[in-house]
C-alpha cells in the first residue's frame, strides 16, 4: 500500500515564497507519477492547479509552479497572497497498479 | 464551461446501497476519462475509481474494489457510481472529476454530494 506524505502544515508570510513537498513510501517520484496539485478552501471543492509534474491549467497563477525535487514532487507559490491560505493536495499515478494516490494535504496558513 | 452536478447523495443504513450520478456539460463527454474522489468529514481526499472514456475499462482503490462499481452513458454524459453493502466508514463528500486528455490528469471538479451511512 503505497503512503504518499506531504507536510502537514505550513506558514508562510504574505509576499513570501514557500514550496511543499510530496514523498511517495514506493520510492521517487518521477515524471511517470504525473503528479498533480489542488488547492482547496473550507466549504470548496478542491481546485486543481499543477498537472503531469509542471503543467499549469489555464486558470493557474503565474505564482504557482510545480517541479520535481529530490525524489519529491514540489509546489512552490512565490508572492504569496492571503487568498492562498487553505490544503494543498498533492496526487500521484501509480501506473503498475492503475491507480491514484493522494497525499494527506498541506495546511497552508498565510501570517 | 465544463459543469459536472452530482446528485444522488443522502442518508442510507449500513449494509444497504446507493447510486449517485453525475451530469456532465460543456465539453465532449466521451473524449474523456472520469473519476470519483471523496472525502470524510475532516479528512482528505481518497481517489476511488476511473473509467476510460469508452466505458470499456475501469479500476478500483482497495478500499471500495468488489462494493462500487464506477460506468457511464456516454449518450446522455453521466458518469454513474454504484455502492454497495455501505459501511459508516463510507460517509463522505463524493466528487466526480473529469480528467484532462489523459486519465492520468484531473483538471474539473463538482461540487460534491454528500453520503451519510447510518450504523
């Protein structure tokens, strides 16, 4: 049973630049995790933001990137802005298995 | 624009079944693989099932593999989720997710509907 873990929380202060991390228990986390950010605030559906590793959708901020770090797969948000508060998701495919895993979200407190 | 509404959600007594529905709009339904993602009061989102955009291939989470059964209408754009002999431990917020070109990418969400499992 593969355990994707990612920070449990973060804070970061406005204007300031933070990266959260997502480790996979079944080893590196590559460009074939296709690995996938959401960001969701209480009450919402969460929202996607990065997809396959680095590719933003047509709705993501300039601010956000995703990238692959160390084995980990990475969100980094520079120019934070409080509307960034909220969990971050991070997702990835296990292709020998044919299924997904989430990580257990980032809390992301902007102070 | 893309729109995905659930429905089907609501109260139902352990050991019993559900099925929830999820209409699909503004983009071709069939070009693409959807998913069902929930989530438990407080907790984090868990992927369940995908089915390929022709219907014909689907996969499972351990966790519901043998209890739901994911299908879709590619003549009326619904994507379907079957669940049976229910445990509390199935109470959740249920989304359907569309995927981008690949199944492998999400990109769309709905706005979720709730299931609650009565012991």
């Amino acid at each position: 049973q593969t355990v994707v873990t990612q920070e449990p929380s973060l804070t970061v202060s406005p204007g300031g630049t933070v990266t959260l991390t997502c480790a996979s228990s079944s080893g590196s986390v590559t460009t074939n995790s296709f690995a996938n950010w959401f960001h969701q605030k209480p009450g919402q559906a969460p929202r996607a933001l990065i997809y396959s590793t680095n590719q933003k959708h047509s709705w993501t901020p300039a601010r956000v990137s995703g990238s692959l770090l160390g084995g980990t797969a990475a969100l980094t948000l520079s120019g934070v802005q409080p509307e960034d508060e909220g969990e971050y998701y991070c997702m990835v495919y296990l292709s020998g298995f044919r299924t997904w895993v989430f990580g257990g979200g980032t809390h992301l407190t902007v102070l | 624009q893309v729109h995905l509404v659930e429905s089907g959600g609501g109260v139902v007594q352990s050991g019993r079944s559900l099925k929830l529905s999820c209409a699909a709009s503004g983009f071709t339904f069939s070009g693409y693989g959807m998913h069902w993602v929930r989530q438990a009061p407080g907790k984090g989102l868990e992927w369940l099932a995908v089915v390929l955009s022709d219907g014909n291939e689907q996969y499972y989470a351990d966790s519901v593999k043998g209890r739901f059964t994911i299908s879709r209408d590619n003549s009326n754009d619904t994507l379907f989720l079957q669940m049976n002999s229910l445990k509390t431990e199935d109470t959740a917020i249920y989304y359907c997710v569309k995927s981008t070109g690949r199944a492998t990418n999400f990109d769309f969400w709905g706005q979720g509907a709730p299931v609650t499992v009565a012991s």
